[in-house]
C-alpha cells in the first residue's frame, strides 16, 4: 500500500458522511437505583438525647394520615409521655 493511497484512504474517510454518532455515554455517573420514597432514619430523642430509629414503615404510616414531620420523641420517651397526659389529662398535650 503505497503512501498516496493511505492518504487519499485517509481523505476519503474523513470527508465520508458520518455514520450517526453512537450515543454518547452520559457524563453523569450511572443514577443510583431509585430510593424507596421513605428510608429509615435515625434520629435523636429531645428528651433524652438517645438516637432511634424512625423506620419507613412508621414514616409511611404518619405521612398517610397527614403527619410530615419526623416525630422529636423515641418511642419510649412517647410512651412515656402518652402515659402521663393519660395521669394528667387536666395539663394538655403540648
Ligand atoms: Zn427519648
């Protein structure tokens, strides 16, 4: 294959149309698997400053009836407290 030949090979292929681009990979790294809209989440008692685990399910079942916001009490600090409005009904939920 003589020089001249690889060159007008060369010329040939560059003004030759194109064959439609392959897809360009996205730049964005592959998406993560799509999360579950609730995921359990750990969150800290006001109370008594212990970390509990607001599981989805509980998630789920608050936001159903209307309640966005994550719950400030462990269950046992809610427990507790229910058990005293229930003593103490006269002091209101507060
Ligand atoms: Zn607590």
């Amino acid at each position: 294959m003589s020089n001249k030949t690889q060159i007008r090979q060369t010329i040939n292929r560059i003004l030759s149309p194109v064959p439609a681009p392959a897809p360009v990979p996205s730049v964005r790294p592959a998406p993560e698997p799509v999360p579950p809209k609730y995921t359990d989440k750990i969150i800290t008692c006001v109370e008594c400053a212990k970390s509990f685990v607001w599981n989805a399910g509980e998630q789920e079942y608050y936001n159903k009836r209307g309640v966005l916001n994550a719950p400030k009490h462990c269950p046992a600090c809610k427990a507790r407290r229910r058990q005293y409005f229930n003593n103490h009904p006269n002091q209101g939920q507060k």
